[in-house]
C-alpha cells in the first residue's frame, strides 16, 4: 500500500545538496564488484537499489556511507550526518539493555543535553520501542531489534540514510512501519537509499536503480520496474506474466537473499562505531 508522509514539514534536516557517485568503480583484484557507476540522488529523495546477489548493493551502500573507498571515481555526499543500518550482524555477545544501546549512538556529554535525550526519546517513540528501554537487546525478537536498529539511525537526523535490506524477514506491522519511515526521512529532506530484493518494497520509493555491478537503470518505478530491465539486471531469475499480484508489472523476480549477506560484494568488517550492526557516521567531508 502507498505510504504517505505523516512527519511535519521539511526542517533542519533538510539537505541543500544530495549523494552523488561519479564514475565510481570498485575493483578486488581483477574482479569488478562496480563498474564505473554514475548516480545521482537528490535532496528529499528515496531510492531503492535493486539487483541479483553479488550485483554490488552492498558494496555500493558501503562507498555511499564512506566505509569503503573507490578504486576510482568520486564521491559527493549532503552535508551532515551519515546513518547506516546494515544487515543484522550476530547479537549475541551484546550485553546491553535497548536503553544503553540508543544512548551510546551520542557521545555522553551530547546524551546528558535535553536536545540529546529529547532526539532519543523520539526516535525510540518513533519506532515503537520506548518501552523495551530496559529489555537485554538479545532478547528481543528479530523484528523489535531492526526497530531499535532503525531507531538509532534516526537519533542523529542524518542527512543521507542508508538502509540494507531493511525489511527482509520480519513481520507485517515492522515491515511497514520501516516504509513509513522510509517516506518519512525523504518528506524530512534527507537522502535514503534503500537495498532490498522486493519488487513492492522498490515501488515505495520515489526512484529505483537496477545494478548488475554496472547501473542497468535509474528511474522512477513505473518506468525500471519492467520486463526489459529486469531481465537484464536478473537474467534468467525472471518468471513471465503471474496473477494474484498486486502490480501489474508481469515478472516475478526470483533471488536467493535469505542467507543475510550478498555474495561477491565483499562486505566490509565491522567498523567501531555507536550502535548494534547499524552505523551513525559523521561524514569525513563532502566528498570522497
């Protein structure tokens, strides 16, 4: 179903300038995982990545975020915050209370500030998890921990988020909360790229691009989300005309992402940061 924005009116979190990846190429040895990828997200703009695993979204979310540099081109981010929420991570060895783990996303001096205990009491608000603040973040089940992770990537106002299939395996009500935001942060003014393997996922968003390690298309949904490029993105893990759906796009795209990591995207290791395998990054500048 549509998402609509229900978040006041653009405000400080607004960006003058969006993410923008010329020519980017990332290269591991003689193996491509980018091929000179030119792509530009706009100010209060959502994006979904889409493409078969190993078509470099990962790796792609990764140089957006800074964590990886290129092997050649630039990079140019908004100005502000960068938030990350990558693919859950074990949990396990975290011996910390969903409380603790939404604090540590600001240093303490800024946490102890009614500015900083005010945005973390929003965003918690936000994704429905005030009132886990004193549950072992180990405990809870895989849907509640996306929201804390989730929550903390808003705590900052980040100026670009990007999110790594953010929905994939959990319930209903988490799934759609987590695309109410998606609507949400771009209503803000921030720029959010969004991985996922979900034709429906893709179409709440406001463009899609199709990667099969080189940018197959970019556009808006209507326009990428059909036969011809999705069988170029996906080759022969496309199906023809299937009924029950509500699109009418005529392709069922099939892709073994159940496994939690993108094979051939070499993902990056962890980087110590605030939060629980989602990162709050401050941008090392404007450009890469």
């Amino acid at each position: 179903m549509p998402i609509a924005p229900s978040s006041p009116e653009p405000g400080p979190g607004a960006t003058a300038s969006g993410l923008v990846l010329s020519g980017v190429t990332v290269a591991y040895g003689d193996v491509l995982a980018l091929d000179a990828v030119d792509l530009t997200v706009a100010p209060a703009t959502s994006l979904a990545l889409m493409g078969p695993n190993g078509a470099g979204k990962t790796t792609l979310l990764d140089v957006a975020a800074g964590l990886r540099q290129p092997t050649r081109g630039r990079v140019t981010r908004p100005p502000g915050p960068v938030s990350y929420v990558v693919q859950e991570a074990s949990h396990r060895w975290m011996p910390i209370t969903v409380g603790e783990a939404l604090d540590l996303v600001l240093p303490r001096r800024e946490r102890r500030r009614p500015a900083g205990r005010r945005a973390i009491a929003e965003a918690a608000e936000r994704l429905g998890v005030a009132h886990l603040r004193n549950r072992p973040f180990h405990e809870l089940s895989g849907g509640e921990r996306q929201r804390v992770r989730v929550a903390q990537a808003l705590i900052r106002r980040p100026a670009l988020l990007l999110l790594d299939e953010p929905v994939t395996g959990l319930d209903p009500p988490t799934q759609e909360r987590i695309l109410e935001i998606v609507a949400e942060e771009t209503h803000r003014g921030a720029v959010v790229v969004v991985s996922t393997h979900h034709l429906d996922e893709a179409r709440h968003c406001d463009r899609v691009a199709l990667l099969a390690r080189h940018l197959v298309a970019v556009g808006p949904p209507a326009d990428v989300l059909e036969p011809a490029s999705l069988r170029a993105a996906f080759g022969d893990r496309t199906l023809g005309r299937h009924a029950h759906h509500e699109h009418d796009h005529g392709l069922l795209v099939l892709d073994d992402h159940g496994h939690g990591h993108d094979h051939g995207d070499h993902r990056t290791p962890p980087v110590p940061s605030g939060g629980i395998a989602g990162r709050v990054l401050r941008s090392p500048g404007d450009e890469t």
